[in-house]
C-alpha cells in the first residue's frame, strides 16, 4: 500500500512553549484524559501553547470503533466519580476563559453517561464560574432524556459532530446514524442552546454533498460548523481519499456564512474545538450589536 504523500500546507509545527508545559503538567498531575492526546490532534502543541485543552470524560476506552477515530476501542473501566472535581480543578488552575469537555462514547452505561456529564459541567461552573463551557457530546443513541439533561446543565456551546456526509456515514461511524445525529442538533437547537456540529472532508465527499450537509444543519437550526482535513491517524483507520487544498476549504467558508451560518472554521488544520473560545466572542459580539 502506498501512503499518499501530505502536502506542504499539512505541515505541523512542533516548536512548544512554558505554557504548553505548564498544561501538560497539570493533564499529568490530575490524571485527566484529553482528545489532544488520545486523537493524536495535530493542532495540540498549538492549542496548549495557549493554554487551552479538550479535556474528555469518563475515561480513554470508547465502546464504538468509528474508522477515523484513533480513541483505544474495548471494555471501559467504570465511570471515576472523582473526575468531575479534577477537571474543573484543572480549568481553574489553567485559568481558562472557555473549556471544551468531549467523551468517549459509553453505550456501556445505562444512561450512556449523560448524568457523568451533567455532574462535570455542575462543577465545572461551581469552582471554576466565569469560565464559559463547551460540550461536545456523543448521540446518547438519540435518547432524548439523555439529551436534555445536558442542555439543563446550560453549558454555551452544546456540540455533534456528523463528521462526514450522509452517503460516507455508516461506512466510516460505528452505531452513529446521520439522521440520528441531525435529530440531536435538532433537538439542542430547539431548547435555545447554541448548536455546533463538524465534518471531515478528503473521506471521498463530493462538493455537492458537503452543501447538502450544510443545509441539512441550518435546517437542524445549527449556529457553527467546522470543517477540517481528515488525516489518517494509524495503519488501522480508513485511508485518505483527497487532501482538499485550502483554497477549496476557503471557499467552503465562504459559502456556509453566505447560507447563514453564524459561525464557520474551515481550514485543513482545523478540528471540532479548534478556536473554540473565538468562536464564542465572535457569537456574543454578533447578539450585542443585533
């Protein structure tokens, strides 16, 4: 097999910093999971150079085998209860002005984890208030109790990813239905709460199709959307179909803020929580002056 060679603009900078050490220390110190390390996410130098990180919850072991995820597949440990205060702990210390919280996909649990999550963003804004946070949750398999006990946790950002066009859904998502998903965005756009949602293109996408998805989110009400270069993490996961260049990513910006979007981060690098905290002073500023 021929491994496509990544193009000059792939190219990651590995230079790191006093404050990428200094997150780096603290993940270690309170024995915190992050998708930065488990995904292999090639903005994470970056991202901890400015002191921010995804944190992800209810440990490192997913029950689902996505084929463009590198997060470990098998039986989890049961939920650490003790991981919420440790989180928040964390966002305190880093003195972070936004925190992402992500998880693995638990279909293990009897509520698939959603009172886990709830627990975490209760803490998080009692020790930690002023930081505002952002949820990038699984499907809960669509369940809707699930999905509203999120959302009663009033985090600002509620975010799914479909992570790819409709027709490529179930041959890269485990378990994961593309209607499924939308039902969800739906559903999070309807209480109020700002929805966020992201795709993965060079999957073998059509042009035609990532418009489609766009307005099959801006009918699920959704406000942001990320649009970022899948990169094949390991032998394992699915290949790389196209490296899309960045005009073409460009473009796709463009066009998601003329449909009506409020928000839209669309370069190869980017990634679901890639400039979360922008993203948030960008919406505020936009409600203000409206």
């Amino acid at each position: 097999m021929q491994i496509k060679r990544k193009p000059d603009w792939l190219k990651i900078r590995l230079a790191t910093s006093g404050e990428y050490q200094s997150v780096k220390d603290i993940v270690r110190r309170h024995e915190l999971n992050t998708i930065c390390q488990s995904g292999d996410c090639p903005n994470m130098v970056e991202c901890w150079s400015h002191g921010t990180a995804t944190f992800m919850i209810l440990g490192n072991i997913c029950t689902r085998a996505c084929k463009f995820c590198n997060v470990a597949t098998g039986k989890p440990k049961p939920a650490d209860w003790n991981e919420p205060d440790r989180i928040a702990e964390s966002i305190k210390l880093m003195k972070l002005k936004h925190a992402v919280v992500t998880s693995v996909d638990r279909d293990d649990l009897p509520d698939y984890g959603s009172s886990f999550w709830a627990e975490t963003i209760k803490k998080i804004k009692e020790i930690s208030p002023l930081t505002t946070i952002e949820v990038l949750i699984p499907d809960f398999q669509g369940k809707i109790e699930c999905i509203q006990e999120i959302i009663d946790s009033s985090p600002e950002i509620i975010s799914h990813n479909l992570e790819t066009v409709k027709r490529l859904t179930s041959a890269i998502r485990t378990k994961a239905k593309y209607e499924t998903s939308l039902e969800v965005i739906r559903y999070i756009s309807n209480s109020g709460i700002t929805s966020k949602s992201g795709i993965m293109l060079g999957l073998g996408e059509t042009e035609n199709e990532v418009l489609e998805t766009m307005n099959d989110l801006l009918d699920a009400g959704c406000k942001i959307m990320t649009i970022g270069q899948y990169l094949q993490p390991s032998k394992e996961n699915i290949e790389v179909v196209e490296y899309i260049s960045p005009e073409q990513f460009e473009k796709y910006r463009n066009i998601g803020v003329e449909k009506g979007f409020n928000y839209v981060e669309s370069a190869p690098m980017v990634r679901s929580s890639y400039h979360a905290e922008k993203q948030v002073i960008d919406l505020r500023t936009k409600i203000e002056d409206f």
